[in-house]
C-alpha cells in the first residue's frame, strides 16, 4: 500500500493508464511501464504463452515452473 494514494479511478475508463500515473505522480511516487504483452484469458492465449516460454525459460522461471505444473 502505498500512503497517501487513494483507488478512486474508474477502471472502465480509456483514460484509466494516464488518471494512475497522474495520481501516483502527484503524490510523489515514481512509476515506469513496461513493453506491452498479452492478456492469458483463453485456452490460445495459455498456448502461446507456453510457447513464448518455451523460448527461454530463464527469463519467466517461476511461469515456466507453473505451466510445467499444468
């Protein structure tokens, strides 16, 4: 938690990434954003995440330890 930052975005909104970052700013925290990736919401999209692991496990050791678990 962090003090002084209150949730009262409204998280159906386009705006919601830019109201966050706004806030978190104003109250001093510093934010960074990493490259885009995919939801996992659909028997493809665990497919390719299997795969997208599968390329290099090292670098998504503990998905690659749950997916194992699978």
């Amino acid at each position: 938690m962090i003090r002084g930052y209150q949730v009262t975005i409204v998280f159906v909104s386009v705006l919601v990434l830019a109201d966050t970052l706004e806030r978190a700013r104003a109250i001093g925290v510093t934010v960074a954003l990493l490259p885009p990736w995919y939801d996992v919401d659909t028997p493809q999209d665990l497919r390719l995440l299997r795969l997208h692991v599968a390329l290099d496990p090292s670098r998504a050791r503990v998905t690659a330890a749950r997916l194992g678990e699978m």
